[in-house]
C-alpha cells in the first residue's frame, strides 16, 4: 500500500472514532486553553537549578515552550519549535536533519548545546552535536520543553556551553485513553500518530506509542534541482508507578529507525554517493522519594545510536547513573548536590580506504560531582546561587566549572539578575582519531587537544510591563578560549598531499547580544507573543584559512532575528494562528521573511481539524550552506497540512 493511501486511511479512521463523540480526559483538555500570565511567570523548571524553580525566580536565560505553544504552532519536529526561541539558531537542512544551535556557532554539528530528553542526554560525543533526524519523539506527549540559554554546565556538566534543552514529556496518568492523528502534505509528506494510555492498578499508569513520517519533495541546491525522500519511525512507552505517597518510579523506553536517498551527493574520493540508513533503542528508569525536607532522586539509562552515512558506518553505547538531592538547609539555604557516571564505546568504520578513525573502536568514561546553594538575603528578595561542578573525562582530564549567580525580585513581581560562569566542551571522537589520505587534502589528529573553554557574562530582567503585558530580557558577552581549530602545513615534497590540516586549540571568539522574549494577552480572544535577539561576533584568532575555509566563520549564523505569532480565538471552537518570522542574512545566505498560518476547528471536544499553510512568503527559501557528512543544503518550499486529531 502506498503512502499516501495508509495516510488517507489513517484520517478516515481518525475521523469514523471520533465520530461518537467523547470527551477529552481533563489533563488533555487543559493543553487546550492558554496559558496565563500568571501561570507562565510561576511554571516550575527544573533545567536551571535541577530542582522545581519559578521561572520568574530563575538567575538564567530560560524560556519555556509549553504545550499550547506546540499545538498552536502546528509543528511537529523538535527543531521547528526552537524557532520560537529569542537567541536560538535553526536552520532545515536535507532528508529531515537541521542545524540548531543558541549564540553562534550553528552548523550541522553544533557541539555548544547540550540537549536531553527527559533528562537522557541526546548529544553524541563521537560528532559533538545532536542527529536530529533520528529524534522523533511524538509533541503530542510533550508537557514542555525548557531552554536555557547561556552555561550550564555546573550542574549538567561538560558541553552545555551555549545553552540545555530539556525536552520533558507527560507523566503517563496524563495521557490515559487514545490519541490518532493524521496530518498529509502537498509535497507528498505525511505523518500519523497513534498513543493509548491506562491505569495499571490504583497508584499505577502506562502509555504506548508509535509515530511515523515520510517526507518528499525538499529541493536540494544543486543544479539538477533533485528532490529527497525520506521516512522514519519511533515507538515507546513510559510506565509511572506511585507505590507510596513518598516514592515515584518511572521507566520509559523507545525505538526509532529511518533511512533517507542521498545519492544526488557528487562522487568524491572521501565520501562517497550513499543514502542514509539509522536506527537506535534507549531505556530509563528513575526513582525520586519525597520527604524529611530532601527530594532524593536516581536515574539511570542506556542508549544505543546505529548510523550509516556518507561514508561512515557506525554504532554508539551509552549508559548513564546520576543521584541528586535537593534539600533545604535552615530557613536560608536550598542545596543540591549530585554525581554521576557516564561509560560510552563507539565503532566507527569508514566505506573508503581514503578515510577511517584511529582507533576504529573506543571506550571512554565521564564521572563527576556537583553542588549548588541558593542562599535568601535581604527577607528573601536578594537571592544568591554558589555552585561547581567537577568532572574528569578521558581526553582532557579533570575539569571545574563553577558558577556564580545573583538575582533580586521587587515587591511588584519583577526580577533582575546576574551571572557569570565557567563552561567547557571536550574534544570529540572524530577530532581526536580522524585520518585523511587524499592526494589533495590530508587529515591527521594532533591528538592531545584540550578542552573548550568559555566564560560567560550575563544579565537579565523579567517582569510585568502592564497586568496583561509580560517581557524577559537578557544581555551576555561570551569569550571563547582555546577552541579546536584547523591548522594547515602546505607539501614540502614531492608525492605529498597539497595541503594537511590538523586540529588543534587556537582559536579565540568573543560574542555580545541581546535577547528579547514579549508576551501580551490583548483581549480575552487575542494573545501576541514575540521573540527578538540581536548577535555580534569578534573571532580573534581563527588559525590558518585554506582555499577560503574558515575554522568557523562569524557570517554562518544570522546577527538578527525576529519572530511574532498571533493566537486569535475565532470563537470557542476555531483558532486562527499567524507565525511571522525574519531572520538576516547569514554569509552568503540571503536574509528571509517566513508565514505560517494555521486555522483549526474543533467541531467536539475530542476531535481537532486543521489547516497549517507554511513558507507562503517566498517559493523557496536556502537556510544554511552545508555539505559536511552527507547532508547538502537543501530549500525549504511552500507547502500545505491537512490534519485531524482525536482524543477518546
């Protein structure tokens, strides 16, 4: 059966179950409402402080995505969504992957920003950087997801340097009874969605899934203007369990495959003209018990990433243990300390005798201590934070990276703060072992890199501007210390490659900008949430450039975006959403302006149609100039979605 046919199928079933009617379970209902002001200034995170914290309270550049700003954008992809995000980078590449990053540096690879799901982390240390088109977790079950801009890395660690994602999904009791949806494309790309949730016992809740896609029809920027195909799959499940009123257990695990045609890549002595196969399994369990002044939690996960691309097949282990505490100490300390383990083997082999790691296979080891303590002053106005972290890694040895943070909430609500922190990223896999032998360009690893190093300066202000009118506020200036550049030694003999290039530490950046997030309920109907960031970068030191090849270029990412969307309630049954985006130029990327406009309609209260109109601004647009690992620039094109989804 084609496609297209299971996707018409799907709707139709969609359509015929919600056709009885049926109410929406209460959890569920609630995603469809918005958010107030209130409700937003007060939500709890946990990514900043890793215990629950306001986000009005929090000495961070954080910002929440919560889930009516997922159903109302019509999205259905995690990097889609950071585009509401003030400060962060995205831009759509080939077969569904994406380069995102936060403050600079953006590529394929953004090996600055650490990303979790559920507190799993997701970045590969083999490449530094996160495989997007591999993350397919369903946004129907996502409760919110929590970004925080700027260092992390005193409590999480080594590489959250520009920022942590956290993407944090529904407690399984949250998600009880059946969800189908169904969603096809005007350039022939469809996805559909099924989930069930029960009760299991009395203090007990499961849910299942299994979510699919296939896209078709990005034109790759190349002169015979071909078009990609790509499909991928992911199931899981998570089990929540209450056995005492003081004890939580959760266990949760999902499976994912996919493959994409690349083989309008051109041929190339290094890298071959391949498509793109993947698949991968992961698993966790985390128990938290509650009470005697201390919230005490343990989580351990395991996670396996199977690739093969452009010339490189490989596959990934992780496994992961972390215990923290939080707890108060006297009436002005909240302290939180942790530690944790992390093992990781790799096996990397190259399809080309032009190309290999060396070693093809390796083990390596991470573990560490934290703590934190927020300390009240001042009748509890004046709050400051001490914390550090210490880890020791396999390729640089022990690294601390402390933290100091200040914030000051006034009687009216409002918050000002302060930072500033120490955050590192150790060398990657492919950095360290990656071996070249070209007539043209050799690759050799200098081995012996040492980490990234960068301190951050940052401040901040939140608050109310008008009862209905809320702004978020942050400046930073990050500077950037020995990071891994390309270093180029041109042939001194015969029989030699023309050129070779080693990595090393050299390289030193300085980046300052602005951040603006704005949110106003105009009318009980109308609510505007805009977001702005402004971005300059001073590379100071870049090592050697070689035929125009820049280590990193200060033109890849865009100085200046914008984005606005208005939610519009028609009436109590439809919605008319507009995204509107602008986003500058970025080197030879021409700036762009983007739509969207989204019109959905719930004719009962467990079933939802909808209309999402994407790109309408320009025919196609080019994001980002990439051809690294098998991943060409491609065009984002106008397109339409027709969907439905029900709840019963």
């Amino acid at each position: 059966m084609s496609t297209r046919r299971i996707i018409l199928a799907a709707i139709a079933v969609v359509l015929s179950a919600a056709s009885g009617g049926g109410a929406l379970a209460q959890s569920e209902a609630a995603s469809l409402e918005d958010l107030s002001l209130e409700e937003i200034l007060q939500a709890n995170v946990t990514s900043v402080a890793k215990r629950p914290q306001r986000v009005e309270e929090t000495a961070a550049a954080v910002f929440v995505i919560s889930r009516e700003d997922i159903r109302r954008s019509g999205v259905t992809t995690l990097p889609e969504l950071f585009r509401m995000v003030p400060g962060m980078e995205v831009a759509s590449l080939a077969s569904g992957n994406a380069a995102v990053s936060a403050r600079g540096f953006n590529g394929r690879f953004s090996n600055k920003l650490l990303v979790l799901v559920d507190g799993r982390a997701i970045y590969l240390s083999t490449l530094s950087g996160v495989l997007w088109d591999q993350q397919l977790p369903p946004v129907e079950d996502i409760e919110r997801i929590e970004v925080v801009r700027g260092p992390g890395a005193t409590l999480w660690g080594a590489n959250a340097v520009n920022g942590v994602i956290n993407v944090v999904t529904k407690h399984a009791a949250d998600t009880l009874g059946t969800l189908a949806g169904a969603r096809y494309s005007t350039d022939q790309g469809g996805r559909v969605v099924f989930r069930h949730g029960g009760r299991v016992g009395e203090n007990g809740a499961v849910r299942a899934y299994v979510v699919g896609h296939r896209a078709e029809g990005a034109a790759f920027a190349a002169p015979d203007r071909r078009h990609d195909v790509s499909s991928a799959m992911q199931a899981g499940f998570r089990y929540d369990f209450e056995p005492t009123e003081r004890d939580s257990f959760t266990l949760q695990g999902d499976v994912h495959a996919g493959e994409a045609d690349l083989s309008q890549l051109a041929p190339s002595a290094v890298v071959p003209p391949v498509g793109v196969r993947f698949s991968g399994q992961n698993l966790l369990g985390r128990w938290t018990r509650t009470g005697e002044g201390a919230v005490t939690s343990v989580q351990a996960y395991w996670d396996r990433v199977e690739r093969r691309e452009a010339g490189l097949d490989g596959v990934r282990d992780q496994a992961d243990i972390d215990v923290s505490q939080h707890f108060s100490l006297g009436e002005r300390h909240q302290v939180v300390w942790g530690a944790g383990y992390r093992w990781s083997s790799d096996r990397v082999e190259m399809m080309t005798p032009a190309m290999g790691l060396a070693p093809a296979s390796r083990s390596d080891q991470w573990y560490g201590a934290y703590a934190a303590d927020e300390i009240s002053l001042m009748s509890d106005r004046l709050r400051l934070t001490l914390g550090a972290k210490v880890e020791h890694n396999d390729y640089t040895g022990f690294e601390v990276q402390p933290s100091l943070r200040l914030a000051w909430t006034d009687a009216a609500g409002w918050t000002a703060w302060g930072a500033v922190s120490r955050a590192v990223r150790t060398p990657s896999r492919l950095e360290t072992a990656l071996e070249v032998d070209d007539p043209v360009i050799a690759i050799s690893a200098a081995g012996g890199l040492g980490a990234e190093d960068l301190v951050a300066w940052e401040a901040g202000w939140r608050g109310k501007l008008a009862p209905a009118v809320s702004l978020d506020l942050t400046a930073y200036v990050h500077q950037y210390e020995n990071l891994v550049i390309w270093g180029a030694t041109p042939a001194t003999a015969p029989g030699q490659p023309f050129i070779t290039l080693e990595f090393a530490n050299g390289g030193r950046v300085e980046t300052r900008g602005v951040e603006v997030a704005l949110d106003a309920k105009l009318s009980d109907r109308w609510t505007v949430k805009a977001a702005a960031s402004a971005m300059d970068m001073d590379v100071l030191e870049n090592g050697f450039t070689v035929a125009g090849l820049d280590t990193f270029n200060p033109d890849r990412s865009p100085r200046r975006q914008l984005s606005v969307r208005s939610w519009f309630d028609v009436t109590e049954t439809i919605d008319l959403d507009v995204w509107a985006r602008r986003v500058a130029s970025a080197g030879l990327v021409e700036a762009y302006t983007d739509l969207d406009i989204r019109a959905a309609w719930r004719p009962t209260p467990s079933l939802e149609l909808y209309v999402l109109a994407e790109n309408l601004i320009d025919r196609e647009r080019l994001e980002m100039i990439e051809t690294g690992l098998g991943s060409p620039s491609a065009f984002s094109e106008r397109r339409v979605w027709f969907g439905a989804a029900a709840r019963y």
